[in-house]
C-alpha cells in the first residue's frame, strides 16, 4: 500500500480509536494535499460526516475551534457537529490565535481531537518532497508495533526508582519520583481524549522540582547548548542573547518509539525519532500531570543524549 494511503487509514483510526461510534468530524487543514481530501473520502465511506475547512496554506494561526452552547464548533461565524475534530497543526513558527485554555473548554464540551503535524506551505520546493515524504513515513507507521514497543519501554520506567539522562561530556539530569509513565494511546485513555499523530513517543511527566541537574539541548542550526536544571528551571551556561527563552518549567522528559521518523530538530518529527530524547515544558494537564499553563512546547536533547534507570 502507498505511504499516502497508509497515512490515510492512520489518521481515520484514530478517529475511530477515540470514539468507535463516531458519526461527525470536522477536519480543519491548511491547504489541499491529496492527504486531506483521501482523508475526507475515506471517513464518508466509513459513515462519518465530516465537514471539512479549508485553511490558507500559508496560514501558521494556532486557533482549534470554540464550541457554543450547543456542542457545535463554530469557525468564521459556522455552526459544524462534531465528534471528533481532526486539527492540522500549523507547520514551522507558528502564531498563537488561541492557548490551551481554549483546548481544555473544547475537550470539556465532550469534542475528542486528534492533532496532526503534517508539512505545508513550504516555500524551497527543493525540499518540500521529502520532507512531505518523512511525514508520511512517520504517519505510516504500524500501530501494533508502535503500541507494543511503549508497553515495553512504559513497563521499564514505570519500574524506576529515579531515570538519569547523560548527554554531552559531563551533563547529568536526574528526574526523581514521583512520575508517571505515559504514551499516546494510555494517554488517549487516562488524560484527555487526544491523539497527537504522526504516533511513536513514550514520556515521563512529573512535577518541575522532580527535574534537577544539568543538560544538553540542542538549539537553532543544530546548535548544542548546555542548560543548567534547578527544580524544573533552565539557565543558560554561556551567552544566552541568541537562545530561546524558557519562562516555563520543564514537566515532560519524552522518547521517540518512530523508526520511520527522522530526527529533525527544525520539524517536530524530532520528538518521535527511535530512541531520540526530548524535554517537555509548560503544560502537563494533557499528558498526565497536574499543572496547567497556557502553552506547552518541546526542546531537543542532544543526539547524543541516553537514558538510564535507577532501581
């Protein structure tokens, strides 16, 4: 079966996964990849009614839609039934037109959303084909294998006194308990009704004082840059005018399970590369903690960052 095709049926399962009695969706996606319309033909045949907006494919707005009083999603003054609403994540920068907050009053109207990340938009042809190709790489990936490698891996750390993660010559980050182990699809059942596709990540997520010691991250232009970790707060060793700013405390230590899904710190596709780490600030209410915020975003580890566990 073509990658496209198998990208298809992944992204109707989860559909289907979240609410087996689906009979609405709403898919909101930038542009018109034949990703999106293959989408749309294979719900309708499935006998979901799926409307569909049709977003610029320029467009970098962050803003999943706002429900009224009668559960309906409304987009530019529209009324849509849904379900299930299938969100295309912008791609690159984005602008935030909503936070969080926002997502948590659409989950409280009882809407289950799978978000995909997915290429748009790109402006050097020369590499909008294979990067469009990796994400249908990733989003191919078969789900039995991605779910049983988790299980595997959750079972491990799960079993954890304490997980230190080694990058660079010298850096050491401990994250102590308590912790709690997750992936996509016991998240899906035990946090919020999400899926966040292309699949393929395990995460620890814990309290910000559970995080301390030091580590490497690796920056713009695959730049590495060590961080300094006190009670979940980074600090920057060295010059940090040209560094991102880290207002938020880090909540999530995350490992890639995708081996479909290269490590490409500038596209998200860095969090769900095998065996790649990842650290999670902000927000931790929809991965399994307790602390809501208005944001949540990822930072790579450096490639040569490792975890081990303590008993």
């Amino acid at each position: 079966m073509p990658l496209e095709e198998k990208a298809i049926a992944a992204i109707a399962e989860a559909v289907t996964r979240l609410d087996p009695r689906a009979a609405t969706a709403l898919l909101m996606r930038r542009g018109n990849d034949p990703l999106w319309t293959g989408l749309l033909r294979m719900l309708r045949e499935m006998g979901v009614e799926a409307g569909d907006v049709r977003l610029a494919p320029q467009d970098r707005c962050w803003a999943p839609p706002t429900p009224d009083d009668h559960g309906h999603l409304l987009v530019d003054g529209r009324a849509y039934a849904a379900d299930v609403l299938i969100y295309h994540d912008p791609f690159g920068p984005a602008r935030p037109g909503a936070d969080l907050l926002a997502l948590y009053r659409l989950l409280d109207s009882g809407v289950k959303v799978v978000f995909v990340d997915f290429p748009h938009g790109m402006t050097r042809t020369v590499a909008a084909d294979p990067l469009r190709n990796a994400y249908l790489g990733a989003l191919s990936v078969d789900v039995g294998t991605v779910a049983a490698a988790g299980a595997e891996l959750r079972a491990v750390l799960q079993d954890s006194a304490q997980l230190v993660v080694r990058s660079g010559n010298a850096s050491v980050l401990e994250v102590s308990r308590p912790f709690e182990v997750r992936d996509d699809f016991t998240s899906a059942l035990l946090d919020v009704p999400v899926l966040q596709l292309p699949y393929g990540e395990v995460w620890v997520v814990a309290a910000p004082e559970s995080f301390h010691g030091a580590v490497e991250l690796t920056v713009a232009r695959g730049r590495n840059v060590r961080a300094r970790v006190s009670r979940g707060r980074l600090s920057w060793e060295g010059d940090a005018g040209s560094l991102p700013e880290v207002g938020s405390p880090m909540v999530e230590l995350g490992i890639g399970l995708n081996k479909a899904a290269p490590w490409l710190p500038p596209a998200t596709l860095f969090e769900k590369s095998h065996g790649r780490l990842h650290a999670g600030f902000g927000d931790s209410g929809l991965i399994g903690g307790r602390r809501r915020e208005r944001l949540h975003f990822d930072l790579p580890l450096s490639r040569d960052s490792s975890l081990d566990k303590e008993r």
